[in-house]
C-alpha cells in the first residue's frame, strides 16, 4: 500500500487528498488549523496540528521510507522552502511542493522539491496517478476521455514486437512511442523492434484502460524516477 503526507491543506493539498481517498493509499495529514484537521481526520491514517517550522517534528511525524511528501503551505512561502529542505534531509525520494511563483519554484527546486506544482485544476488529476502506480511514470488528461500517458513495459512484453503484444486490440491502448528508462528522447517503434525491460511506453486510451493495463498487467518495479513530469509533460502542471 502507498504511503504519502500531505503538509499543509491549501486549495492543492485539498484536491490532491481528495484524489488519494479515492484509492487505498495510507494517507497522512498535518496543518496547523485545527478545524482543517477536524474536517478530514476521520478519513486519513493520521491527521497531526503541528508547527511545521519545527525539523524534529517532522522527523518526529513522518517516515524517512514513505512513498511521497506533498508540500501546501499556501502563501507562506519561507515556510514551504524549509520544510522542503526538512524532507530532502530526511531522505524523502518524492518530494512535491506548491510553488507561488518562477522565483519560489527554482528555490523549491534548489532546497530539494522534485517536483514543483503551479497549480491549475488538473494539477492533482495529473500527479495522483504517478504516485499511485510505480509503473506510471507521468500522466495527462487531454479530454474527459482520453489520457496519455507513460508506462513500464511488462515484463511478460520482454522481447516481443508489437504486432505480437497487439495491444490496441487487447488493452485499448495505442502505442504512440517509447524511450528508454534513464533516457529523454523518444524514438518511434520500427515493425521489427523488441521491447526490452528498460523501455517505458507512451501511450494513449481511456482514463479506465490505462488504469486497468497498470494494475493488473504490470509487476512492482524497484526502479522509480525521482522527479515527477521531468521529462515529457513537465510543463503547465
């Protein structure tokens, strides 16, 4: 089960938390207003009123292995830059902090943040499901109904073409293009090309269909990518 802490319940940290009480991930919360933590505290793991400007207390309250450490600190911008930072030396690995502007994005950026959120209605729709799954590695909604997104090959795809794994007809999933692990480029697939196990897959389909195709097709990896949307859909989070 997926483990996160969310710092701060500011317009962001409300909509991702939403997000995350749809699934089954463990969820922890920590705010300085009471009334916040009243409203939610019956639907989390833990719900904490904490000074976050205190580094034991974060130690204190948050696992060095959870999964993810989402920062929403609202306008209090000193505030998110050291608790960012707090995280880093905690050896929290995903670390998405809320930024107000460039300036305060490239010192959350410095400080730690591997990730930085300006957000927008679909800030939270996109990131949720990349922390879900492992074998997302990032996610876009173009419509109502239609996602890109990037996934991990199969390890049961290992060595077939594509015409083998004929995923359109199996999976409803088109299969746009495919870089390698710690690459950036994409490459389109020639008839005769393999998938390999280092390979992630760009595809697109229905919000339902990419999510099925993850959970049920594809194992746990202990390969992660540290930063979400580095690569292909960084911008306009």
């Amino acid at each position: 089960m997926k483990q996160f802490v969310i710092i701060g319940l500011s317009r962001f940290g409300r909509r991702l938390l939403e997000e995350f009480l749809a699934t089954d991930a463990e969820v922890i919360i920590i705010d300085k207003d009471r009334d916040v933590i009243e409203l939610y505290k019956d639907k989390v793991a833990s719900a904490y009123i904490a000074d976050v400007l205190n580094e034991e207390i974060i130690r204190k309250l948050i696992p060095a292995n959870i999964d993810a450490a989402v920062v929403d600190l609202g306008d209090r911008i000193e505030a998110s830059i050291l608790v960012t930072n707090y995280l880093k030396k905690l050896g929290v690995k995903e670390i998405i902090a809320r930024a107000e502007s460039g300036e305060h994005g490239e010192i959350l950026d410095l400080v730690g943040a591997t990730k930085v959120v300006f957000p927008n209605q679909e800030a939270a729709k996109r990131i949720a499901p990349f922390l879900i799954s492992s074998q997302i590695f990032s996610y876009l909604p173009i419509s109502s109904e239609l996602v890109i997104a990037e996934v991990k090959v199969p390890e049961a795809f290992y060595g077939k073409s594509l015409v083998e794994v004929d995923m359109r007809r199996k999976y409803n999933l088109n299969v746009i293009a495919y870089r390698k692990l710690e690459g950036q480029e994409y490459f389109f697939y020639a008839p005769e090309y393999r998938l390999q196990q280092e390979d992630i897959l760009l595809v697109g389909g229905r919000e339902e269909d990419i999510d099925s195709f993850t959970e049920e097709k594809l194992p746990t990896s202990s390969n992660r990518i540290s930063g979400l949307f580095r690569r292909f859909f960084s911008r306009g989070a």
